[in-house]
C-alpha cells in the first residue's frame, strides 16, 4: 500500500513559487468539463527569497488512473517562468483524486531557457 510521506527537503523557492501557483489556480480547470488545454492565466508571485516570478502555465488531463486505491485525474503541466534575468521553461504534472479534489501529487521541473549574467 501506497502511503502518503513528507518532503525530505523544503524546495527550493522557484518550486515552492510553482507549487503554490498551480494549487491557488489549477481548481478552476479541474470543474470544467473540457478536457483540452486550459490556460491558468499569467501571474506575478514573491517567491520566499524576495523576488518576484512572473508564471504563466497550462494544464490539460492526460489520464485517468489509481494512486494509492484512488480514482485519479493527471494533468500535464507546461509553460514558461520568468524572474529578474532568468527564463525558465516549466514541465511537470498534477494528481487529483477525483472524489474530493484533493491534490494527491505535484511535480514541477523549471529548466532554464535563458539566463543573462550582469555584470558590475
């Protein structure tokens, strides 16, 4: 059996920024009824060191499975993040128990697509 368990680590601020922007905006999407590619919209969030992070993401189902005896939905995750200097490209995924809502896992993997270095 399948149990839930603690992060070993706190992520990093870029991931924490990401997790916090797909659980305050991935529940408008998981209602509807349209199973395509749903934008969560552009935002700017202050990540925990203090910088902000413009992020603008989408989802869209990919399957319908079991996590843990669960009936799941899993979303595919895709879209860019920016902070002052750095872009990022950002793939990852979301399980949803499909009962209650709940968030049953979320995975996100910024890669970085630019970087400009500055120099004093």
């Amino acid at each position: 059996m399948t149990s839930w368990r603690p992060p070993t680590r706190e992520p990093d601020a870029l991931r924490a920024a990401l997790h916090d922007y797909l659980r305050n905006r991935a529940a408008q999407v998981f209602l509807a009824k349209a199973a395509t590619l749903q934008s969560l919209g552009r935002a700017e969030v202050l990540m925990s060191n203090g910088r902000n992070l413009t992020v603008d993401l989408r989802i869209s189902p990919v399957d319908i499975t079991k996590f843990a005896n669960r009936a799941t939905v899993v979303f595919a995750v895709e879209g860019h993040a920016a902070e002052s200097g750095t872009g990022y490209e950002v793939a990852g995924r979301i399980v949803l128990d499909r009962k209650t809502l709940a968030y049953l896992s979320i995975e996100v993997s910024p890669t970085v697509i630019n970087s400009t270095s500055r120099t004093t």
